[in-house]
C-alpha cells in the first residue's frame, strides 16, 4: 500500500472506528502519546488522550446509526516520507490531523479539532 493510502486507511479508522463505537479500530489509529486539543470561545483548552478516545469510542460517545455512510471528507494537506497534515471533516467535528509514519505506519499524533461550522 503506497503512503497516501495508508494515510488514508488511517483517517478511516479513527473517523468510522468513532462512528461504529469500535475502540480497537480507534486504537490503530492513535500514537500512545496523541495530544488532542479543542479551544473553546472562552479559551479553554479541553484535552483528549489516546486512552480518553479508545474508552470514549468503545463506549459508543460518536456512533451513529449507519457508520458506512457517516460524513468522512478527507483532505491530504501535505505529506513527506515521515508526516503528513490532514483535515477531516465528519458528522459533528472538523479536525486538523498531524500524522507521522512509526515503523512503517501512519499514526495520529497530534488533532486540533472544533465542532463543525456547516457553512
């Protein structure tokens, strides 16, 4: 599989893993140390760590009725051979997706997310 698919398969994972309140398909999709911020308009910062996400996904918190056809817009940005900017926009949330390749893999290291404007 070349870099942009893996990219791909990545982003799938984290968005319908959310969708289908399947943590292990989340857990993929995380690196152990994932920072996930959201900056609300009274600037507060809320934090979301990689365990927070699996529990929060196992849990159902995102699932929808029909995963597979779920809103799922994503958007290469820019990629080398190690990293890669992403944007995701789905059901609810517009993401910011910073993704590095570990031992041969894509992996979500960094979001910044909001929820999602619909304009």
């Amino acid at each position: 599989m070349n870099d942009h698919d893996a990219i791909v398969e990545t982003i799938l994972n984290y968005v319908e893993g959310w969708y289908s309140a399947d943590g292990s398909r989340m857990g993929k999709a995380l690196h152990e140390k994932l920072a996930k911020r959201h900056v609300t308009s009274e600037g507060e910062v809320w934090e979301s760590s990689r365990d927070w996400m699996i529990e929060a996904t196992g849990k159902g918190q995102g699932k929808i009725d029909n995963p597979e056809s779920g809103l799922k817009t994503i958007t290469i940005l820019d990629m080398t051979d190690t990293m890669a900017c992403v944007k995701l926009v789905s059901e609810q949330f517009d993401d910011y997706l910073h993704l590095v390749k570990d031992r041969g893999s894509w992996i979500i290291m960094h979001a910044l997310w909001d929820y999602r404007s619909n304009t």
